[in-house]
C-alpha cells in the first residue's frame, strides 16, 4: 500500500491518475450514506439475516485534492463452499457532487482489478435494478459483461423487483502477453481485440465536443453499440479510440443488412480517422457478408465529414433530429459505402 501527494495520512489501495481508493476513516461511510442517491433502495426489513454476511468498504477520493468522491463496498457470494466458487459482489454510491463526471466506470474497475490482485477470488459481479439505468449504463462502460436479469431478487415499494447481473473475470482483465491480436492494419493504425477498459480510457480523454446528452430513458432491453475493437499506433501501441459496429436492418435478409459503424477517438487522434473508417471497412467487407456500411457525422462535425468522405463513403443525406445535444434535436449527416463491386 502507498501514500499519494495530497492525501497524507490515508492508507491508499490503489489508484490512477484521478481517483484512488482508500481505507475509510470515521465519518466517510456516514457521510457518504446521508447523500446517497436512495431511490433503488430495497424496502427496510427489520427480521434478522439467519446467516453471517462480511462486507468490505472504501472510499473514492479525487487523487489531487483527497476530495471524499464516494464509496465501494464489496462482499462475497459462495456458488459453493470453497474459494475457487466464490465471487465477489461489488457496489458503487457517489456523492451528488461527483456524479455525471464519468467515475463510476473506473472506479469499479479499479475495485476489480484490486481484488484481483490481492485475492484468490477468479470472478467479479455487481447487479443493479432493472430501472437504475445509470447504474447499468456505468457497468457496461466499464466493461462488465452483462450476463441476464435476476426475477424478484429485491423488494422495493412492496413489489419484486428485477436485477440486471454483471461480471468480470479474472481472464477478462488478466494482461495480456506481447501484442494484442490485430484484425487489421494500415498506414500506422492497427485494429485490435478491445480490452475491457479501452472505452472508459478514451471517453475520459474525450473532449466531448460531439458527444450526445445522457438519456435515462432508456429502459434494461434498449439495444446497446458494443465495443467491438479498439485503434491503436503501429509500432508504439498508443490508444488511439475504439471502434464499434452493429447492424441496421432495412428488409429482413441478410441482403438488406447493413453495418453502422461509430469511432471514438483520443482529441490527439482525430487526424487518423480517415484511415481509421478505412480501416473498419476492409475488416467488414473482409470478414463479413454484408455490402453495405454506413456511418453517420453530427451535421456540425465538419471534421468528421471530411474523414468519412476521404475515406471513400458517399453523402446520402440529412436525418432531421437523429440525436440531442445541448439540449436541442440536431441533425446527421448520412454516409454510406458499398462493397466495390456494387459500387
């Protein structure tokens, strides 16, 4: 355990470059408790538990100013009574003041990777009620592999409630030896298998210039774009963004199936995103059956128009109020490519 510049007298478990996590000291957990956020709490209940249940506890804080962020708490879940079936459940509550800010995806998992190192336990889970769409939404940013919905695990407002159940294991963060597996590369760029962290790690780099307002309206069965690989440099390995892809169905056959591809880059890395689109496309075309591929640009991206435009896709159109942003409906502009023989 180490002490870091800033947070003197706080023994630290681990961190990075914006938040650590330490043990508590007294009035955190208290604190932390009479802000929370309580509206997916369960139903008091006052019967005593007929087994013993062991929870652990740590407090997020800002790495530069030992600002209290929030708190982890994990326990364990024997499968079986033996450790190599035991899992560790873990929770995240944040401060009002901390919340939005994007730190529940790294914070959960740095927790992961701290059990990890310093445990035995192979398999990290956390689960959040069906309605907790920023709870769920964090999870999957961090990587957790959602794994189905839990009936009736909790009682809130009278009613059964459902759980969304997520994991991690061990192998899902384990490093990896010499390169990543490369799907393809060109002119200096290299697509790769995504690690878990390779979204949370270019969003907290992100400008966020074009990025769309939060909606937490969406409900436990909206679709989501999953991370599908990640760009890096040739040569030095620098992350460079992360690319996703999922498919838009225009008739029902596979001849009517297209690809909509999304890039999310570092902001020192926009002047590769031509090759980048390139580069996705050559992979689709490559490894896929479909003809068509079809990527989307805020209308004021003018940037990221060009760069689909180098990288040979056509302007279709307009998609009048595609997405909110700034709280206004904006437009996109629509590009699309077909495998060359079609063209």
């Amino acid at each position: 355990m180490r002490t870091l510049p800033g947070l003197a007298g706080r023994t630290i478990l681990c961190g990075n470059a914006d938040i650590v996590l330490a043990e508590m000291v007294d009035g955190e957990q208290e604190a932390v408790e009479e802000h929370r956020d309580h509206s997916f709490d369960p139903d008091p209940d006052g019967r005593p538990v007929p087994f013993q249940i062991d929870r652990f506890g740590a407090a997020i804080l800002d790495a530069r100013t030992g600002e209290l962020l929030g708190r982890l708490t994990w326990r364990p879940i024997p499968y079986a009574p033996i450790l190599s079936c035991t899992t560790w459940n873990i929770g995240i509550n944040l401060l009002p003041a901390a919340r939005g800010r994007g730190l529940a995806a790294p914070a959960g998992l740095l927790l992961a990777r701290y059990l990890f190192e310093t445990t035995g336990v192979e398999r990290v889970q956390a689960c959040t009620d069906v309605e907790n769409v920023p709870g769920w939404r964090g999870l999957d940013k961090a990587g957790f592999h959602r794994e189905g919905v839990l009936r009736g695990c909790t009682k809130r407002g009278e009613r059964r409630q459902d759980m969304v159940l997520y994991s991690l294991l061990r192998s899902d963060l384990a490093p990896e030896r010499g390169s990543r597996r490369v799907l393809r590369q060109r002119d200096g760029v290299q697509l790769v298998r995504p690690r878990p962290d390779d979204r949370a790690r270019v969003r907290a780099a992100s400008d966020h210039t074009f990025t769309p307002d939060r909606d937490e309206v969406l409900t436990e069965s909206s679709p989501a774009t999953g991370l599908r690989g990640t760009l890096l440099a040739a040569g030095t390995g620098r992350l460079l963004g992360v690319a996703s892809w999922h498919g838009v169905d225009y008739g029902g056959t596979l001849g009517c199936l297209a690809w909509r591809i999304e890039l999310e880059l570092v902001p020192d890395a926009h002047g590769v995103a031509a090759v980048a689109h390139r580069l996705l496309v050559e992979h689709l075309f490559a490894s896929t059956d479909q003809d068509r591929i079809e990527a989307a640009a805020d209308v004021d991206n003018r940037a990221g128009a060009r760069a689909l435009e180098e990288a040979g896709f056509r302007h279709e159109g307009v998609v009048r109020g595609a997405l909110l942003r700034g709280g206004r409906r904006r437009d996109v502009a629509l590009y699309g490519i077909l495998r060359p023989r079609d063209n």
